[in-house]
C-alpha cells in the first residue's frame, strides 16, 4: 500500500492540507523495445522569484538550488498513460505564492535518485498552487525542456509531450459537534438571588490536565437555563477520539468578585453525545457534581442536570470548497493621489517613478494582486484613483477610474493596472482630501449586487499615504458594508502616523459608531514600512518585500469570506458543477504579468530630498 507523501517544511501557522493525485496522458515513448517507464518528481521554488519564468529554462531543476523536490511517485512500469497511486500532501497558504514543478522522467532503472541525467526526460509543468485548487481538477499540457507547459484550453488538440492532470482536495474537513444543551434544578450560589451560570467545555490529556476548548454565554439569574445551540471542532475537542474524556464544568459568573463559582462538573465523551444525545427523541442527562458539597453531604445528590439533544456531526464549508465551486474573487484597487504624496517627478514623491527601483505604491499593488489574481478566471481588475483633479476639470475627483478613460474602471491583468496607475500619475494634478468614503461606497454597490449566490466576493484594496479626512463617514461606510460579500485592504505607504487607522480594523472588537455595529470585522490594515526592514545595512529586496506583505494582509481574507457566507447561510456549489468561470478577454497574455520591473532593492523607507 502507498503512503502519501507529506510536501513542505514543517509550518506551525494555520494552514489548509491539499492532497494532489496526478495522472498523465498520451507520454512520448522513449523506449525502443517497450513503452516509457514514468515517475512524476514535484518541486517548489524555495528561493528567488516566485513567479512562472518566460525565459527558456536551460538549468535542468534537480540541479537549480532555488528548487526545492517535495517528493516522487512509484514508477509505473510500460505505460504512456500512467495513473500514480502515490498522493501527496501539500500545505496550502491562500495568502503565498507557491509555485511548482511537475516534471515526468522516462526512467532506466529500478533506482532513482536525485541525480537524473540518467534518466529521459518526458515533460514539465509549472504553475501556482492557487491555479490548482481554484479548479480542483486541473489539465496541462507539458512543455519539452525548456518550457514550462501550459493549461488545457477546451478545444485544444493533443500535444508532443502529451498531458498531465492535477486532482486536488482538502485533506480534513472543519468537522464539528453540533448539539443542544439546558441546565435543570442548577444551584442557586449568590445569596440575594438566583444564579448565573455559563459552561466550559475543555479537552482531556492523558497526563490528566485539561485546556478550555469552548465557553458559552452567560445566562442571568436562570436556574433552568437554556443555551444557544453549541458547536465545537472535533479535533480541537478530543482529537477526534469517539472515546476521550470531555470535561464540562458549570459555573456562576461572579459580577464582583475575582473568581466564579463552580456551580458542578460532569464528564462525557463524544461516542456518549452522538449515541444518547443524537437519537431522534432522545435526551442525554448527566448530573453536575460539586465535590465539596459531595464530601460534606451524606445524601447529596447532584448540583443540577445537564440535558443534550440533537447532537449531531456537521462539516462546515471551508474557503477551498468556495474556491472548488467556482466562487470567483472580484478585485478593486484604489489608489492615493493627494498632494501629501509629494509631486511625483521629485525624488521626495512616494509616487516617485526612480530607475530600476519600484515606488511603494508599485509594491503594494503587486503583492495584492499578484495572489489573488489565480481566483478570478477574467483576468480584469477595476482600478480607481482619489483625491486628484484630472486633465480640462477644475474640481478635485472623489473617484476616477486609474486609466481615465473607461466607464466601468475595468483594466486587463496585473499589467493593465501598472500601466493605468502611470498614465493617470503623468497626466492628474495630485490634491486632495484623503477620502474613503467615495470609494468603499463605489465598490459596496457592486458587491450589494452579489448578495444572492455564492458566485463572487468582493476585495478592494485601498493604497494611502495619510490620514483618512472623513473617519466618521468611512466609518459609518464601512459598517453599513460590513453585510456585504466585501473585504477591505488598507496599506499605508510613507511615514505618516497611522495610529487612527487601526480604529477600522476591529480585530477584538466589532467596529462601532453611534448605536450601529458592523456585522463582521471586513477591514485588514497595515503600513508598508513594517516590511522594509534594513539587512546587511541595505533594503530587503522587492521580491521579499511582496511576499511578505501580501502574507500580512490577505491571511484573513478566506476567514471572511467563510464567515460572511455562514452568517447568510450559504452552501458551495460543488466542484462537479460549479458556478461557470469567466474567459480572459483575447487581449489578455499572461506572460505580460509576469514582466515587470522589480528589481533590485525595495524603496527606502524614507524619500530622498
């Protein structure tokens, strides 16, 4: 039986498993008395740039440092359409630019090792990760050994090489217990009334200690309380284990005192939840015990009972299943034009355009889009610009689309917003305020338009140098968009103090003004000079600079929108029949996004006057 092979380092931030199953189709037969004898060898860029190469590849990848192999299928013997039996596990981060390599080699001998001169080569395929799970089963014809191959088009015919098909699935579902509980008969612990009891529910370890895994609301002066309906992640819980103990501790909230009172504890298992507490008209009692009063109390009998029903296992939608189904991710990028930007052909401009370095507003946009670029088949971007006057208006612009020109704002792939973002720099006047409320409102119509499916989400990423003019009104935009299929990205470039920019990305607490809440927290903020850090007393390079960035501020956005579609109480589409993906537009050429001019160094974190 074959082990699946486990790819990647070891990580011990959040991460989704994706397990690859790769089959391949019509090999050359490079075998003179026999057909060829196949292995796939998959490889991850490790260092260098991260993007697919246009350059014809000359250094074969088992020798190229900047390739890291992350394992091999078995050889499949006599066989030019080889289905390999060998999965592998692949930790998959939505926020990173993981690319790869597929590379099948006709083999020689019983014996592969890492040196593979001896050995024929068959073909090669390279792409992100995020191409992959985007279409959950994912075709490609492989290039010779200087190409990197290419996707599968409808009506493609059969190539040279022959094709390579890439399965992808989440390895482990968010599995959880979904169950309702009341207390009956609780002790009263306060002396003036009756109690206010909440339950903990914490894992058991087999030294004996426990770790709180769930907590529920409190419910005041209640002695027959009735909870909201509990869930918890099974592995989290009890590692999955229909056996392990599960702790459940009742307490009264204690408003002035330092320490609540434990009102009883009981203890059960998963196995006991879904057998007792599952059965259609079934209740499981378990009595709470106070062990103090136990021990002072000949016929004490229990602290109260605590009754469960309709325990059941639930599997919660997670971001890939969205992604499997054809959710597309719909991309705005907004860009600062206000005077306080300095003017753009002195070296002090954050808009600076310096020779062979790129400006922190060239950075920013490409690290965003760079990634999510693989979660929306068209290709297009809407860019817009703020707070400039254009050319023949005497009146500063709220909101104008960056390539001044287009109704609807829509540019072609990464390079078409390159290039929009410098023709709107050599021809707008850069004034001012610096207003978000224009914007977030643009892009909130938009995304009230998607409200009814699971077909789009909407990001926009908003790119400034200063303080927001008008914080109450983008506050009150940003709570009444926070309902939406909306996630908003705010990068500050420069060195302003953007100490007030943190009210809008409410991480521990939901956003508020007035008598209104935000629904959800839809708001990622951070300044780009956090990542410029000095090394070896230069600039971390461009490159570095990207990766990092875009890791900061995309690492919520899956969260988002899982948690936007569970509060509507939507489902994914499943990959079998997802929704129907956009086609890029003809004038739309790949190898164009790929070009750009990141080269040395990252801009310094201070303009030069």
């Amino acid at each position: 039986m074959n082990e699946p092979s486990a790819l990647g380092l070891n990580e011990t931030r959040p991460k989704t498993n994706v397990r690859l199953t790769i089959s391949a189709n019509n090999l050359m037969d490079l075998d003179v008395f026999s057909v060829s004898d196949p292995i796939c060898i998959i490889y991850e860029k490790t260092s260098g740039r991260k993007s697919t190469t246009t350059d014809p590849i000359t250094l074969p990848t088992w020798r190229d440092r900047q390739w890291t192999e992350r394992g091999r299928t078995e050889i499949v013997w006599n066989n030019l359409n080889p289905q390999f039996k060998t999965t592998f596990l692949l930790p998959y981060f939505f926020e990173e630019t993981q690319l790869l390599r597929f590379e099948l080699y006709d083999v020689d001998s019983k014996v592969v090792g890492t040196d593979l001169s001896a050995h024929d080569f068959l073909g090669r395929f390279e792409c992100v990760l995020a191409q992959i799970v985007s279409y959950s089963t994912f075709r490609a014809h492989l290039g010779d050994k200087e190409q990197i191959g290419s996707q599968v088009k409808p009506k493609d015919k059969n190539s040279k090489n022959g094709t390579i098909t890439i399965r992808a699935e989440e390895d482990e579902k968010n599995e959880k217990i979904q169950f309702d509980v009341c207390g009956e008969g609780l002790d009263r612990k306060d002396f003036f009334g009756k109690s206010d009891p909440y339950l903990n529910f914490k894992r058991r370890f087999d030294d004996g200690s426990s770790h709180l895994i769930h907590q529920t609301e409190v419910k005041p002066r209640n002695l027959n309380p009735r909870w909201a309906t509990v869930q918890i992640n099974t592995q989290a819980l009890c590692g999955k284990n229909l056996d392990r103990p599960i702790l459940i501790e009742c307490f009264d909230h204690e408003k002035f005192k330092k320490q609540d009172d434990i009102i009883g504890t009981s203890q059960t298992t998963l196995n006991e939840l879904l057998t007792e507490g599952g059965k259609t008209g079934s209740i499981l009692q378990i009595p709470l015990i106070n062990e103090k009063k136990k021990a002072k109390k000949s016929k004490y009998r229990n602290s109260g009972v605590l009754k469960i029903w309709n325990a059941k296992i639930i599997i919660e939608p997670t971001f890939l299943d969205f992604i499997s189904g054809g959710t597309q991710l719909d991309f705005s990028v907004a860009v600062d034009f206000t005077a306080s930007n300095g003017n753009p052909s002195t070296p002090s401009s954050l808009h600076y355009m310096a020779s062979g370095v790129p400006n922190q507003y060239e950075i920013a946009l490409r690290a965003v889009l760079s990634i999510c670029q693989h979660y929306n088949s068209s290709k297009t971007f809407e860019a817009y610009g703020f707070g400039a006057k254009l050319p023949g208006h005497h009146l500063v612009s709220a909101v104008f689309p960056l390539d001044l020109h287009s109704k609807n704002a829509s540019v072609v792939g990464i390079n078409g917003v390159m290039h929009a973002y410098r023709h709107a720099l050599q021809n707008v006047t850069l004034y001012g305020p610096t207003n978000f409320s224009p914007i977030i409102e643009q892009v909130a119509k938009k995304a009230q338009k998607m409200i009814n499916s699971t077909a789009r989400y909407q990001i926009l990423l908003i790119i400034t140098d200063g303080i927001i003019s008008d914080m109450y009104a983008t506050i009150n935009t940003v709570i009444s968009a926070s309902g939406l299929p909306l996630s908003i990205i705010i990068i500050g470039v420069g060195n302003e103090d953007f100490e007030r920019m943190h009210e809008l990305d409410s991480d521990d607490a939901l956003l508020q003004q007035d008598s209104r809440i935000a629904q959800r927290d839809i708001v990622q903020f951070v300044t780009m000079r956090d990542f410029l850090n000095r090394t070896n007393g230069g600039y971390l390079d461009a490159d570095t600079v990207m990766e990092n960035l875009a890791r900061e501020v995309l690492y919520e956005v899956p969260a988002q929108l899982t948690g936007y579609m569970k509060q509507r109480g939507f489902t994914p589409r499943t990959s079998e029949d997802p929704w129907q993906r956009d086609s890029p537009p003809d004038e739309y050429d790949p190898r164009m996004d790929n070009i750009h001019n990141i080269r040395a160094s990252a801009p310094p974190l201070y303009p030069q006057v």
